[in-house]
C-alpha cells in the first residue's frame, strides 16, 4: 500500500479542495442528490459527480438508491478520524513547545547554582564594556 492509498490521506486529499468542503458543508444540513449539490456552484452535474466520488472513496460521504432518488449522505465517522489525527498531532507539538519554553525560561536565568560548566570550562567573566575605570 502507498501513502496515498491510506484513508486518512484520501481524506485529506479530499478535504483540500473548496469545492468538496462545501459540498461537505451542505450535507451536514441534511443528505442532498447531486442535483441539488450542484446548484449553488458554476459547473456541471458531471463536474460535481467527480466531487462526490472522490469524497465516497474517502469515506466522507455515502449514496443510496431510492427509486430514481440517489441521495448522498455525509458520512462524520472519517471526520472524526481526521480530526483524531489532527488533535494528536496538536497535543505533540504543544508538548514540544512547552518543553522549549521551559529550556528557553532556564536559559535565561542563567546557571543554577552548582551547575559545571560544559567540558570543564569557567564560564567567561561578563563584559566590562561601558563601565569607567
């Protein structure tokens, strides 16, 4: 399997264009045929149709028969699951931050007391420039 054959990533993929999230936003109102997802846009059913197969292949929306009715539903399951990944991710790089905000805080007070300076070194005497003799 390839990175881009996962679900997750089909979902991001489909979530990029504009076109899709909005057909994504007119679905959680309520399930629509294409017809109807159609009208608000300047392009043809078949454009559309393209749309919604690229969203069922991700998993973010089902279609159903009735009769002649084919009405697509938004499947929120996948959502869930993008944002289950996005929110893990969050809560890495908000670790990572927050470790760095504490070693940026220690640097800035300086050496604790009893500290060694690294590899046996003293510390170099602070600057004398700009005071008078």
């Amino acid at each position: 399997m390839t990175v881009t054959d996962d679900r997750l990533s089909r979902t991001f993929a489909a979530l990029a264009d504009p076109t899709r999230r909005a057909i994504l936003a007119r679905l959680a109102d309520g399930d629509a045929a294409v017809g109807e997802l159609a009208e608000p846009f300047e392009m043809t059913q078949q454009a559309i149709s393209k749309h919604l197969k690229v969203l069922e292949r991700a998993g973010l929306i089902s279609r159903s028969r009735t009769a002649q009715y084919r009405p697509c539903r938004l499947e929120p399951a996948q959502l869930d699951s993008a944002a289950g990944w996005i929110d893990e991710h969050r809560r890495v790089w908000a670790e990572r931050f927050d470790r760095l905000d504490e070693h940026i805080a220690a640097l800035r007070r300086g050496p604790a007391p009893g500290d060694q300076p690294a590899h046996g070194k003293e510390p170099a005497p602070p600057s004398q420039e700009g005071t008078q003799t």
